[in-house]
C-alpha cells in the first residue's frame, strides 16, 4: 500500500500537464469546438506519436501497457483543459472495452494512431440487435449519445446475439449504418445518434459473442477515468476562481477577502481534493482488477467515483460562475466551458443518483429492503 | 500506487486481528464497542487496564520510532493498527491524547530528558494527559490565551482558567498554553508547559453537556506549579509547538476513528433493513451517498498519509478535518431520519437520560464540527494557507 504517485507517474503527470498547456490553451479548444469535425488532426498525431493512444495497449501490441492510474492521470490533465480529442472515445472506451473482452485485434491500430474507435454499448441509449445470416450478422436498431460516433474511424458496437451480449467491430462505412452527429449544448464532446438497418457485417466483425461482463467491467473502468476527467476540470474552476477573485477589486479590495467568497472556494478545494481521492481509489481498484478479479469492488469504486466526482465538478463549476459575477456569464471567460462540460460529464456513464442507487443495491440494500417485508 | 495490501502487510493484520480476538475477552469482553464519543464514561477504570493490557503487549505508541520505546511501524502496519482494533471493536482508547498528541509533540520539540520522563507513561497507560488550549475568550482565536505562567526560583507557578477540556477529571498532566511574557499579546509570548493535575492548585469542574454527561470540563488555575525544565520549546515558543501539535490530530490514528465510523453506519444500514426504511429512495440515496463518502474518508487519509513530509502541508491535509467532521455530523442525521419516531425513544423511564448510541452519536456529531478548529475556522485556513486567499482582517 503506497497511495501516492510513483515517480514515472509523476513524471507522465508534469508532461502531460505542461504539453497540454502548451498546445491545448482555451484558445484552442474555443478554435476546434467551432468546427464540424471538433478536433485538430495534427494535435491528434502528436497525441498518438507520444504514445498516449496506445498507454493501456501491452507493449507486444505496440503500446506501454501501463494500468489505469497513469491513463487516469492522463484524463485528469486533459479534463482541466478540456482537451477535445478522440481519446475518450478511442482509448478509455474502445480499447479499455478491448483489453476487457481479452483480444488482440484492434488494439495495435489504436497504439499507431491509426484510427479513431469508440464504443456504443450501455454507455449509449437504445438497442441493437444481431442475428446470424449465413457467413454475416445482420444488425438492426438505434444507439444514441455515442461519444465520436459520426467521426470515429472504427465503432464497437454491444448488440444482442442469441440472447447475450455481443461486441462487433464495425467500419464506419458499413452499409446500412447511418450516422448522424449531433450538436451538443457542450460543444467539446461530439455525441452521435447510429442506426443500423439490416447493416450487413462479415462474420469477422464479431470481436466477442458473450461479451456482457467485459463491457461492464470497461464501462466501470471508463466511468473512474471519466471521474479523473472531473477531478482535472473541477480544479481548474478552482484554480481560475482563486486567480479571478483575487485580481477583482469592490469596495477598495480584492474580493478575495471577503469571507464568504473564501469559505466556497474552500469548498470547492474541499469537493476537489475529495474527489481526487475518489478518482485515484477507483483507478487503484481497475489495476488492482487482475489480481483478485473481484467485479463488484471495481463496481462499488467506479460508481462511487463517478457520483462523487461529477457532483464535484458540476457544484465547483457552478460556483466559478457566481464568483466570477457578471463576466462568470460570458461567452468571452472560460468559466462556461466548463459548466457545460459539467454538465455532460454528470450524464455520461451513469448520472449521479443512478450511481448511488447502484451503490445501494451493493451494500446490501435491495436484500435488506427484502428483509422487512 | 497502490491501495492493495503486501502479503506481509496481511500477516501483520492477522496478528493484530488475532490479539484483539484472543484478549478482547473475559474482564474485557464488556468494553466491546463501549467509550466512544458521547460514551466516555462507559467502563473507564476497566478501559484504563486495557490501555496498560495493551501497554504491556506493545500495542501503544505503534507509530511511535523505536528509540522512544514506540513499535516504529511503517504506515501501512499503522493503517492496518487502527483499523483492525477498531473492527474488532476495542474500547475509545483513554490515552489517546497522550498517545496521539503529547507524546508526538514531545518526541518532535522535547528534550532527551522529557522523552524519557514522560514517553514510557504514556506507553504503559499510566499516564493519561488532557489538552490546556481553550479559554473563555481563547476559542478559535487562540492565541487570545491568558492564562499566565511565572518562572519562581525552579518552578512555573500557573495563574488562570482553561475551558472545554476535554477528560482533565481524569487525567494525570495537561499540557498547557500560557503566557509567559508579561505585555505580549497575540502568538508572541506564550509557552507550552507540562502541568501535572493532581496538585492543589488546580480545581477541575465539569461542564455537563448536551448529551447529558460531562466529558469536557473547567480547569482553574490558582498559584498551580510545575517544574521549571517541564517546558517544551524555549519560552516564548509555545505557539510554535502548541500548532505542531494540532498537526498531529491528522496522523494515522484518524484511520481508526473511520473504522469506529464504518461500525455506526453498519448498524444505520442494518436498521433500515429491519424497519424498512431501505426502501425509501431518498434514504438510499443516503445511505449510499455517506458509504461511497466514508470510503472517500479512507482514501483522502491514505494519500495524505502516503506522502513523504515535505515542506508544504498537501491540499488533502487541509480539507481532512472539515471533510470528516462534516460528514460525521451528517451520518448523525441520518441514523435518526432512518429510525423515524423510534429515534426518540430512549431507555430508561421518563425523568431519566440515558440515550442510546445512536442517540448520543446524533446529539455528539454537533461537536465534531466545533472541536479541534470549527468549520469556519477550517474554511479560512484552507483558503489562506491552502489556496493562497487574503488572510482576515483582525482587531
Ligand atoms: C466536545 C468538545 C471537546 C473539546 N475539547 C477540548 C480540549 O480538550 N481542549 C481544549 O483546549 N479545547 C477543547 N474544546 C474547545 C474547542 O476547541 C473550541 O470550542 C473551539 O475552538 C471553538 O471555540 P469557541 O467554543 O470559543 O467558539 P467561538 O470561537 O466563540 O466561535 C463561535 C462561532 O463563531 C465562529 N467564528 C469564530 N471565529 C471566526 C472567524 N475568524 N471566521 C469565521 N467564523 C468564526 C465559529 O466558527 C463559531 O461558529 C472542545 C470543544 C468541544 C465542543
């Protein structure tokens, strides 16, 4: 037990840290959020070249094969600049979802930069279902809220089979699959809508035929990076706020000094530094997976995180704005990127409540509940 | 990092969980569970012959160097300490403030000669100390203290009154703040001294409250003595040492204090199971919400305890006291809401008080809050010291 950073992760850390304030300022987030595509392509190659796509990807795939705390400290750093990027939907979704269901397809493409994944599965709503015709599979229904789903090159796909869950690996060209992305009220996350009408694949689409409790360990695993996201973006609303108030003068002095301005931001530190502690537990519970493969820690953790640290940042966010005041309410201050993501990142994976209501089942509510009947 | 334990760090925890299981029995059997906060007076002579039980086995002072007579476990041996002792539900320890907060001031600012006087009464379970801070105008401003102390020939002689401390009627020393320095005010002039109580000069007076018993108490100083090498630090330094002590109250002994906490929301949890409550959604919610905290609780005392010293206290420190005291109070709150009408029913009959647990950890959480530096105060240290806010304008 060392629940501190070693030095190779504190080192991953200021790296990450420094070239993300280098090449992905607000300056240029505000650039890619306003165009269709929604990312810079070259910035993209860099992140690939450094290997960052291929991290979790065991290196006999061509990637680093580190574990869930350093991919995390990498979310959290791309989170407090709200990095838009493919890399939630390519590497904490599609190859953390590939590592899961145990296969060595795909993986060494992502490692490259190759291509873009992403994963429409109980991330998503709607439903897909597959049926066997011959040498193909046929796949029929909707998925929306795909993260990267109209611009990803690759789309892994959970669709019922005979009665499981199964993962297909699906071309973004395949005929039948319509893609249509959608504007989203935070314009630094690309959500899709996919319909696949008698979308005809080749029986190699099929990654997995009984891939249900892979997806759900992935879905766990992705939902305690997302809450390194918020620990990263939740403190940069910190640290702005701290930065503004104290530069901000009224009554002949900074209102940094008024006390119930530096009572919510101690707040905010306090909702900040718990919520990191939450995030790294998770993380250390999805490394620590492989040991004792026990799924409902990892689930306890994960949803624990993910409740804990989305309430975090929306309520560290949404203070930004107050004590920013009138300009908190700008186009021009960052403050709203941030709220908005705040936002988003509370609805994916699992609001809040639906977390802690998971979490009740696990500690043994529902039998409880049972109990007193 | 790591959160998972070494399969050496397993057999330590065996050890312990085996010795609290093998002698938490028989004269002890009674103290299961019993002297926590609101339940001090719970069985005390009996919890003092734990206490030097324990003296003896070497379970005291188990984060404590070995030079000093202490077990000098690594951390994770601690961690494990506090969190199987207080599983298997041992006693609220009666020398916890010897242990947890005079002995590590002595150990860090002592001289050689004080370690050995007072360091092995401690270990033993002998010696049980109270903390001399709080005064009727020196609450959260501390340093408004006016107790005086004058050096007369080889002795301090203690003139003034401390508030609110905390088992002084039961202890053997107090370590005191006062001013030293005839003139100062404020952090300047003030002295940390080794007071015993067992003297004529001093007169202890409990304050009953709000539980209805009385585990805090008035302390009046009236001509009181103590030897003039029983200082620590030089005069004039006693502020300096008297915050390296409120530095110890985050040490790794807080890990126990969350296992006593993980106890008191099973029993919430298993009520709500036998009453049916665990069927309301908001109560789920709840539930859930204090269990993914007091995980949360662990971690952030994990990391912050993990962290080799350095010159700043991490951001993680800071919040700590706030974040447990915060959510303690909370979960008193929520064991009542969960037991409904039934919450207000206590044993005994009418005319009488005598709360159940629940009762007193409902009525008692309204201190965690107070004690040990207030929310408020808390609040203006993490934005001044933690996040670099202006500090508050005094008088
Ligand atoms: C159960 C219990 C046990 C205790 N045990 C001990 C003990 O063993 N030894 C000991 O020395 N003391 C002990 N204390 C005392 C404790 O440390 C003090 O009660 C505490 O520091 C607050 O001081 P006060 O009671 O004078 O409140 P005050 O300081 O008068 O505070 C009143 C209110 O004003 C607020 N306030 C004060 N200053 C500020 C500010 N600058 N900014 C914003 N708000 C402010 C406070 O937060 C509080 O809400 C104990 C207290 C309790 C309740």
């Amino acid at each position: 037990m060392n629940f501190a950073f070693t030095e190779d992760q504190i080192l991953i850390r200021d790296s990450a840290r420094g070239w993300l304030g280098d090449f992905a300022p607000a300056s240029h987030v505000r650039q890619v959020m306003a165009t269709a595509e929604g990312y810079d392509r070259a910035l993209w190659a860099e992140v690939a070249a450094m290997g960052w796509t291929g991290l979790i990807v065991p290196e006999d795939l061509g990637g680093s094969g580190l574990g869930f705390v350093e991919l995390a400290i990498l979310c959290e750093e791309m989170g407090r600049r709200l990095y838009p990027s493919p890399f939630e939907a390519t590497v904490v979704l599609a190859a953390n979802a590939l590592l899961a269901v145990g296969t060595d397809r795909i993986l060494d493409r992502i490692a490259t930069g190759e291509i873009t994944a992403t994963l429409g599965a109980a991330n998503a709503t709607g439903k897909v279902t597959a049926v066997r015709n011959g040498d193909a599979y046929h796949l029929d229904g909707v998925l929306r809220h795909v993260p990267d789903g109209a611009r990803a090159d690759l789309i892994l796909v959970a669709a019922e089979l005979d009665g499981r869950t199964a993962l297909f690996a699906v071309d973004g060209a395949a005929p039948g699959l319509t893609r249509e992305g959608l504007a989203s009220m935070d314009q630094t996350r690309r959500p899709a809508e996919l319909r696949f009408e008698a979308a005809i694949l080749p029986a190699s689409s099929l990654v997995s035929a009984d891939a249900g409790t892979a997806l759900a360990t992935a879905l766990d695993r992705a939902a305690a990076m997302t809450a390194a996201h918020a620990v990263g973006a939740a403190e940069q609303c910190l640290e702005m706020t701290v930065e503004y108030t104290k530069g901000r003068v009224q009554f002949g002095r900074p209102v940094a000094g008024f006390q119930a301005v530096k009572h919510q931001c101690a707040d905010m530190a306090l909702a900040v530094e718990t919520a990191r502690s939450a995030a790294y537990w998770a993380a250390c519970v999805a490394d620590d997976m492989g040991h004792n493969g026990d799924g409902t820690e990892l689930a306890l953790a994960a949803s624990g995180a993910k409740a804990w640290c989305s309430r975090a940042y929306f309520d560290c966010a949404a203070t930004a704005i107050q004590l920013h005041g009138g300009v908190g309410f700008t186009w021009e201050y960052d403050v709203h990127l941030y709220f908005k993501n705040a936002r988003a990142i509370e609805a994916v994976l699992g609001d809040p409540a639906s977390h802690r209501e998971r979490v009740a089942g696990l500690i043994g509510l529902d039998e409880l509940a049972e109990a007193a009947q | 990092m790591k959160l998972s334990f070494s399969a050496e760090d397993e057999a330590f925890r065996a050890e312990i969980a085996a010795w609290m299981r093998d002698n938490l029995t028989g004269e002890f059997a009674k103290l299961k569970n019993r002297g926590g906060p609101g339940d001090e007076h719970a069985f005390f002579e009996e919890r003092r012959a734990f206490e030097r039980h324990m003296g003896k086995a070497g379970w005291t002072g188990v984060g404590w160097p070995k030079a000093v007579g202490g077990r000098g476990a690594p951390l994770s041996h601690q961690v494990i300490f506090f969190e199987e002792y207080a599983r298997a539900g041992g006693p609220g320890r009666v020398g916890h403030i010897g242990e947890g907060l005079a002995g590590p001031t002595i150990i860090a600012f002592g001289t050689e000669d004080q370690k050995r006087r007072f360091l092995p009464g401690i270990l033993s379970g002998d010696d049980l100390w109270c903390q001399g801070y709080s005064e009727p105008n020196a609450g959260s401003d501390l340093a408004n203290v006016r107790t005086k102390a004058r050096l007369v020939g080889d002795r301090w002689v203690i003139d003034g009154q401390k508030v609110w401390t905390s088992l002084a009627h039961v202890s053997d020393w107090c370590f005191v703040i006062a001013r030293t320095e005839e003139g100062t005010s404020g952090h300047k002039g003030l002295s940390y001294l080794l007071v015993p109580m067992n003297q004529k000069g001093i007169t202890v007076r409990p304050i009953q409250q709000m539980t209805g018993t009385s585990e805090f108490n008035e302390v009046f100083f009236d001509g009181a003595e103590t030897a003039a090498e029983n200082i620590v630090g030089q005069p004039g330094e006693g502020w300096k040492v008297a915050m390296g002590t409120l530095a110890f109250e985050r040490g790794a002994s807080t890990l126990g204090q969350q296992m006593a906490f993980r106890n008191q929301l099973d029993e919430i949890i298993a009520i709500a199971k036998a009453n049916g409550r665990a069927r309301d959604p908001m109560i789920r919610q709840r539930l859930a919400d204090a269990w993914i905290g007091l995980q949360i609780m662990r971690a952030n005392a994990l990391r912050m305890l993990s962290k080799a010293e350095g010159p700043e206290l991490p951001r993680e420190a800071y919040v700590s006291k706030l974040y447990w005291a915060t959510w303690h109070r909370d979960l008193g709150k929520l064991a009542m809401d969960v037991l409904g009408p039934e919450a207000e029913i206590a044993p005994g009959s009418p005319g009488t008080y005598d709360l159940t647990p629940l009762q007193q950890l409902f009525l008692f959480t309204r201190s965690d809050t107070i004690y040990a530096g207030t929310n408020e105060i808390q609040r203006n240290i993490i934005a001044e010291r933690a996040l670099g806010m202006p500090r508050e304008a005094r008088a």
